[in-house]
C-alpha cells in the first residue's frame, strides 16, 4: 500500500500560494495582492505523487454559475446542482482523460445555501461578503504523465485563467493557463 503524501503537500501549496501570487498596481503606483475571490480567474492546486493525483479547485461561483448569491428561483438552484454534479466529473476538469481514472470528487458551494455555511473557514472573506464559491477536490490515478490539457475553460467560457500551483515528486511550479492555452506541462 502506498504512502499518501498529500497531508503535507497541499499544505505547503496553501502556505506558499500567496508568496506566489503577483502583485496588482494601481494607477498610483500602490500594490496589492491578488483577491482569492476574483471574477473570471479560478485557481488550481495540483500535487502528483507516484501515479496519484489530486486537484483542488477553488473559483468564484459567478465563473460556474452566472451568480454569486444563495440560489433564488427554480432556474438558478436547477444550475448550481447541475454545476455540482458537471463539476464531479472528469471531462470538466481534463480535456481528454490523460489515461487517468477519476477516485474521488467532492464539490462545495461555500456562501451559496441561504443557512450561514458552517463549512467555511473563518476570515474567508468571500463567503462573509456573500461572495458564493465552488470548491472542489479530485483525488485520480495517472500513468506516467507530462502534460494535463484542461478543459474547465472550455466548459465554463466565465474563467478566462485558470492559475495552476503544482508540485511533482521531482518538480513544482506556478503556470498560468488561459483558454487558447489550456496545457499544463510538468517537465521544465
């Protein structure tokens, strides 16, 4: 049975994420960090051990949905579940499946229930503003892989990038990927 690195993984992904993210400049030469909750751009965590692999997502609803907001007609809460289940399955997230078998997939709406979410963290900023999210997380089995091709932008034209933080068992790195390009390469 194989060791599971992800416990530590994806923690030093969530520690190091802001360090990478890139500073925004206003018209008075001021920075910022990036928001988490920012519209057309979705993030991705992405740790690969061995032939495992595990994914996790996190994009402001209104890239998935068109709102932000608790569902409020038959329309809108008919979309998040569709989005819910769409998003559970693998040719959302891969263009083709990379001769990779979907394990596990697990989709949160923080902020979009009208009961406060006991599930988000607290400080979360987005969900406490009533900013709703999509959080999801994929565990697959890959055979030996370099390249993933995207298709979340595809099936959600909203996310114009998709900014990808991955680590392998011999490399990491940071790469921004947009609609025209969708391919994460993991030898650099």
């Amino acid at each position: 049975m194989k060791t599971l690195i992800f416990p530590w993984a994806m923690s030093a992904l969530l520690v190091a994420w802001p360090a990478a993210a890139h500073d925004k400049h206003d018209h008075h030469g001021n920075s910022q960090r990036h928001n988490a909750h920012e519209h057309g751009i979705a993030r991705l965590n992405l740790v690969m051990h061995d032939d495992t692999l595990m994914l996790e997502l996190q994009s402001p609803a209104a890239n998935i949905v068109g709102f932000e907001h608790a569902p409020q007609t038959a329309e809108q809460k008919q979309q998040l579940a569709q989005a819910q289940q769409q998003l559970a399955l693998l040719p959302t997230l891969l263009k083709s499946p990379h001769r990779c078998q979907l394990h596990h997939a697990d989709v949160r709406t923080p902020g979009m229930s009208p009961q406060p979410d006991d599930h988000h963290h607290h400080g979360d900023s987005s969900t406490a503003e009533g900013h709703g999210e999509f959080h999801a997380d994929y565990v697959l089995s890959c055979e030996a892989i370099e390249l993933l091709t995207f298709n979340l932008m595809a099936m959600f034209p909203a996310i114009q990038q998709l900014e990808v933080q991955w680590i392998t068992d011999k490399h990491q790195g940071y790469q921004r990927l947009t609609p025209a390009q969708p391919q994460l390469r993991f030898t650099r």
